[in-house]
C-alpha cells in the first residue's frame, strides 16, 4: 500500500524540509529563553554536549526507523515489532505532536502579531516589555494571531507535500540567516553589551543543578525535533538512495548554528538596554525589537526578522502536524485534507487555554508555572526525553543496535558508523537520557 507514497526529489529537499523542521521558535525565542532562566553559558555548555552525544545518534537513529519502514511513528513501531505494544512508543508521539503544536501556534501568533507591529514600530526609547505585555494580555488578539498561524498551517499539509514550502526555504532560510548576522552585529556594538557577552560565555557551575541537565536535554530535543516521531516521519519519505547519517549531520549543524547565533544577538542586548535575562517568555519579544530600534532601518529589518521568523516555525509546525495527518492517512485511510482540518481545529482548540493564559486565565498555575509554560515544560522537558528514551530501547535492544548502523550507513556516506556506534545507541543513549530524567524530574519538584 506504499505505491503512491510521496518521496522527497532530492536528498537536498530532504535536508531542507528536515531543517525546516528543525530550525523555528526553538531556536530563537526558547533557547533564549530557557538558557536565560538556567543561568547562561554553562546551561549552553551541557545543551552544546547533549546536541553531540545524544542528538545527532537519537536523530540517525530516527530518520533510520522512518526510512527503513516508510511509516508513520505508528504504523513504523508496528512494521518492526508487530504484535507487540512498542506501538505505543509512536502513539506518545501523535499526542506529543498535538500538545506541543497548540502552544508553539500561539507563540509563532506573537511573531506574526509582531511582523505587523514592526511598520513604524520600532522606534528607540519604547517600553518594549510593556508593549509584549499589552500584546499578550489582551484576550481576542492572541486568539486571532493563534487562529491565523494555525490556519496557515494546515492549508500546507493540506495540499500535500510542502513543495512551496522547500522552494521557499533554499531562499528565505538564508536571508533570516544573514538578519540574525546584522543583529549579532549591531547587539554586540550596543553600550553595555560585555555584560551580556560574558553572561553568554562565560560558565558559572556553581548554579548547576539536575534541572539544568534536563532543561538542556529537553532543549536538545526540542530544537532538533526528536523524541516524539517527526524525523520518522520525514525519514519515511526519504528515498533509498539517500544517505541518512550525512543528511542528519547537515541538519544538526544548521540548527545548531542558529541557535548560538540567536544567542549573540539577543544576552549583549539584554543586559545593554537592562533587562533580566531570566525574563522568560518574553525574552526574545522584548529585547529584539529595542535592537531594531537602534538600527538604521529598524522597522524594515524588524518586519522582515519577526517574517522570516513566522516562516520558520511555519515549516517547524507543518513538520508536527504531518505527525498526525501521516497517522491518519496511513493507519486510519483518512484523506489529507479532511485529516489536516479536523486536526488543525482541535489542536486550535487544545492551544487556547495558552493563548489565554495571560489574560481570561491569568493567575491560573499548575506546578508553578502559568499555562503556557506548563505546556512548554511538559512537552520539552517530560514527553520528548520520554519518547526519546524509550525509542533508543527499542532501537538498541528490539529493532537491534545493528540495524541502526545499517539503515544509517547505506549507502555509504561521508560520516560512516563502525560497529562500535551500537554502544552509544545501546548504552549512551538510554542511559544518559535516563539518568537525566529522573533526576531532572526529581530536582524540579522536590527541593
Ligand atoms: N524543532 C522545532 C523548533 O526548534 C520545534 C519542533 C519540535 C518541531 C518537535 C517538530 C517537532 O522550533
Ligand atoms: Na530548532
């Protein structure tokens, strides 16, 4: 039933549409964020280390089950263990998928939001923090811009394959490329940006704490896409000819590169214009746009980050809602468009407590946190590690460690596995994903 099953043209369309994926919100907004509220350069330093050793093998491994079984995270469980419940492994990540799509729909809502306000905007001495919070707590403009990135994502998934999109991406994924360069640029050249610099790269492990490690995984997941079937699913429409473990390797350096950019030009900024870096969601709303403000052009730059940003997570969010669209059509024999509707609304629906979180629902926490952050936390730091860890078991020790090594190197690449590799799948990764989760569950709710 694999015949009219969609492939990637090319290895290149491939790498892009997972680097689509890969490279969005996670690493501008919250790896700003997050490495802000864990203290900085060392949180990056571990986050750097988990990248290496856990997601580059967690990714290989990933694209290998998708492309080995042309499947999506269900159907690719139940093709390589059938008649067992490693199904379930694939079923946590379609519910992954819906949890972490209806809030990432509300954050890209604020970039959107921010690709208008940015006309005229962003002029100096503007109180930008309470301009992110007058934009936030007001209850029917986050719904819209939530509504509106939504919709835009399901009309892609559902025409079909994301042509537009990877055409789009060779193109604009350089220009937000060079956008972020001039910010780096003229954030670091801002009075009082050493401070910022030195919070950036200079570690402090005195502040480290189990939840520093988890947070820094759950980043690594989070940002590379894994743990929750995505990569499977793309890797399902990778063709045989194509190399995964060089393919995976573009990625991770892409996404990687990113992020450290988004850092050297959001914490100079942050501690220029004196604001708290453990601001937190925030972070970026707040401290980008008083960049802009200080640039010649910073309404036309503003306009076209905050768009290219939206495009970014726009190929971030179909990359999700393929999860769960692929399952429909595959196991359920949905069409794609009733599937990309239907889904699209109740993930709407799922992402409104977030989006309301700081107005209708403000002062409502669970754990501590407000709604959107519980999202976040739960996504980030529980679900992904989760699925990552049991996808490394069942990779290691029921697909076999071996099969990995194949899958990835076939046909050979330029970065080829010895077979030693099946140690790190079958013991570096469980473990360390393991460990970190325990004891990075056990140092945030117990102190
Ligand atoms: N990797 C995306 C980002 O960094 C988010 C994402 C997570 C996308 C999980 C797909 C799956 O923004
Ligand atoms: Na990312």
């Amino acid at each position: 039933n694999n015949g009219h099953r969609e492939q990637w043209a090319s290895r290149i369309g491939f790498i892009l549409a997972a680097a689509g994926s890969a490279v969005g919100l996670g690493n501008i907004w919250r790896f700003s964020y997050v490495a802000g509220e864990q203290g900085g350069a060392a949180f990056v330093f571990i986050y750097l280390i988990a990248i290496l050793l856990i997601g580059y093998p967690l990714m290989v491994t990933e694209i290998a089950i998708g492309r080995k079984t042309q499947k999506n995270p269900i159907g690719a469980f139940k093709s390589l263990a059938p008649d067992t419940p490693w199904w379930i492994v694939g079923a946590l990540g379609v519910l992954t998928a819906f949890v972490i799509l209806s809030f990432y729909s509300v954050v890209a809502g604020w970039s959107l939001a921010y690709t208008f306000k940015a006309f005229g905007g962003f002029v100096p001495g503007l109180d930008y923090e309470g301009i992110f919070i007058s934009h936030i707590t007001d209850v029917y403009m986050p719904i819209f811009w939530h509504a509106a990135f939504m919709i835009l994502t399901l009309v892609i998934i559902a025409s079909g394959v994301v042509k537009g999109i990877q055409r789009w991406s060779k193109v604009l994924m350089p220009l937000l490329f060079a956008i972020l360069l001039a910010l780096v640029v003229r954030g670091l050249t801002l009075e009082g940006a050493g401070a910022g610099v030195a919070f950036y790269l200079t570690p402090d492990f005195t502040e480290i704490s189990g939840e520093t490690f988890l947070t820094a995984l759950g980043q690594a997941f989070f940002t590379l896409s894994l743990g929750m079937g995505a990569l499977i699913t793309y890797g399902s429409y990778l063709s045989q000819k194509e190399n995964v473990s060089d393919s995976a390797g573009w990625v991770v350096g892409m996404d990687t590169l990113v992020a450290l950019l988004a850092g050297f030009a959001i914490f100079p900024a942050v501690f220029a214009i004196g604001f708290d870096p453990a601001g937190g969601v925030g972070l970026a709303f707040i401290t980008l746009p008083a960049v802009f403000a200080e640039m010649p052009l910073g309404g036309l730059f503003g306009f076209l980050f905050f768009l290219l940003l939206t495009i970014a997570a726009l190929t971030s969010a179909i990359s999700l809602l393929e999860v769960v669209v692929a399952w429909l059509i595959d196991e359920k024999g949905w069409d794609r468009l009733k599937a990309s509707m239907l889904m699209g609304l109740i993930i709407f629906v799922v992402g409104l407590p977030p989006t309301l979180g700081y107005s209708v629902l403000s002062g409502v926490t669970i754990f501590g946190m407000d709604i959107l952050d519980t999202y976040d936390f739960l996504s980030g730091n529980i679900l992904l590690p989760l699925g990552g860890l049991l996808t490394s078991i069942f990779a290691g020790y029921i697909w076999r460690a071996k099969s990995v090594i194949d899958e990835a190197n076939n046909p050979k690449g330029k970065i080829v596995f010895g077979q030693w590799y099946g140690y790190v799948i079958q013991y570096l990764l469980p473990l360390a994903i393991g460990a970190v989760l325990i004891w990075g569950i056990i140092s945030t709710f117990i102190e």
